[in-house]
C-alpha cells in the first residue's frame, strides 16, 4: 500500500490519517472533504486515480494544515512517528512539509524499526530536510523540479533560502545540477526531475529524457509537478520497476495534460481526471 504524508494550505485543519476516497473535484478522508487545486491533494488525487486503473488499494493519508507557520508540520511528524509502527506501507512519499532535520532523522529512525523497509520517495520540503539532516542517499527517489535540484547541487546551502545565485533556476544547467548534486552525496538513489524536459536518473546516469509532448499552455498552470509525483508514486506502489515507472509517469502526466486541452486557467483537477486515459493510450 502507498501512503502519503504531506500539509494542506489551512490553518484550521488537525491531523487526519485514513484511507483516502476520490469524489469528483474533492478527496475524502475520514469523512472531511478536501479541494483539490495543487499541492499535497493533487498528489493525492493522482495517485488515486492511477492507483484504481491499477486495481490497488486507495492511498493512506496523513495530512495536517500548515500555512507556513510550521505548527501543522511539527504535529504531523509527531502523529507519524508514533503512528507508524502500526502499518506496513509498501511505498512512502513524503510531500510539503516544513523542513525539519531534526524531524526527518526521526522519522527514518522510526522506518528503519519496521519488519518491512518501505519504498522512500521525497519531494517538496521533505526533500528539503533529507539534504539538511544529511539523509538524501536513505531515500530511493526524489522528484525536484530545476530550482529544487539547485538546492540540491549546492553543498554548502544549508537551507534553500541561501542557494547561491550562480546555481539558481537554469534549465539549460540541469545535467551540470544532477552531477554535482551526486558529487556531494545529497541525491536520493534515483532522480525524476520535472521541467519541459524530465530527465530519469540512477545514482548520478541520465537514463531516459522524456520531452514530448510539449503543451507549452500547461507551463502556468499549478500542480502539475505535484501530479507527476502521484503517478510515479502509485506506479512503484503497483509494482513496476522504477526506471520504467518514472519514464511512465512522465509520458502519462504529459499526455494527460494533452487530453485537457489546457488553457492558462485551467485547474490541475481537470488534468487528473485525463490519468486512466493517458495511461490506456500509453500502454
């Protein structure tokens, strides 16, 4: 089973966990609707629709409201921590979290007690807080968009708020980004980095380049990163091999996005709903 960790942009919003249930625009989890627009729900909502084509059990959750603050983020790696010895998770995927070194050495302490060692995936803060604590090369996959990675190539950057300004956002620089960020031990086993190109890597080797389609109008519009997370997070959780399953979910987000027909308004739920298509037109 895949589960999911992340905050949702609320203040008034306690920690939940549960199965989560996907009802037109809205995911259901212990009973509380929640919108779907970007962010840790757009993963979600991805993951469940690949999830139901693949004939796998709906995600389990574990959600709390963070504005930024922090609050919601400190409560929900406390719940976590405590929480879960009692599962067993095939796949983990660590989502918008405030960064916290602290926290994520906890967290991978806690794993580690498990019977069974689950599938690490880490994007967002909680990629950010792998790097800090010192951690990148527990996780199995990260999914950085470029500005990410930058973080990620700059060894002395101790929070991304001080990436230095010649390692900045330069997509035409992210082969340079992927070696150095190998170079210094702060990359996950495996890389699927978003942008108009997304390039799958394995310990530091570009193995594949998806780039087609292009659909420039999907350049604005929020969440996509967020979507091709859950499709590679549901695809490993439905037991395809990892190098294909970030090749996959990279040809299947775009091709979602294709099938919408974006325009600059258009919302990343109208793009999930396109998941099963594209993954029938791609297999």
């Amino acid at each position: 089973m895949l589960a999911v960790i992340g905050t949702v942009p609320e203040e008034d919003f306690s920690v939940i966990s549960g199965k989560a249930q996907l009802e037109d625009n809205f995911l259901i989890v212990k009973g509380r609707k929640i919108s779907i627009q970007r962010g840790t729900p757009a993963l979600i909502a991805s993951a469940c629709k690949l999830l139901e084509i693949s004939g796998k059990a709906e995600p389990y959750v574990y959600l709390a409201g963070d504005t930024g603050k922090g609050y919601g983020s400190r409560r929900l790696y406390e719940f976590f921590v405590r929480e879960i010895k009692n599962h067993e998770f095939d796949t983990l995927t660590f989502h918008y979290l405030m960064p916290d070194a602290d926290w994520c050495n906890k967290i991978l302490l806690a794993i580690r007690e498990l019977n069974k060692q689950p599938f690490l995936i880490a994007d967002a803060g909680f990629m950010y807080a792998a790097k800090m604590s010192g951690n990148a090369s527990c996780f199995d996959l990260f999914t950085p968009d470029p500005g990410e990675l930058a973080f990620l190539a700059d060894e002395e950057a101790p929070h991304p708020f001080y990436t230095r300004g010649f390692l900045l956002h330069d997509e035409s620089r992210v082969e340079e980004l992927i070696e150095r960020a190998y170079k210094h031990e702060n990359a996950a086993k495996y890389l699927l980095v978003k942008g108009r190109a997304d390039y799958i890597v394995k310990q530091g080797r570009i193995i594949d380049i998806v780039s087609e389609p292009c659909i420039e109008a999907l350049e604005p519009i929020g969440g996509t990163g967020d979507s091709l997370t859950g499709i590679v997070s549901a695809l490993i959780d439905s037991g395809y091999e990892v190098e294909k399953a970030c090749s996959m979910a990279a040809m299947i987000n775009r091709i979602a996005g294709q099938l919408s027909n974006p325009e600059p308004s258009t919302q990343i739920s109208e793009i999930i709903k396109f998941i099963p298509d594209a993954f029938k037109l791609l297999i």
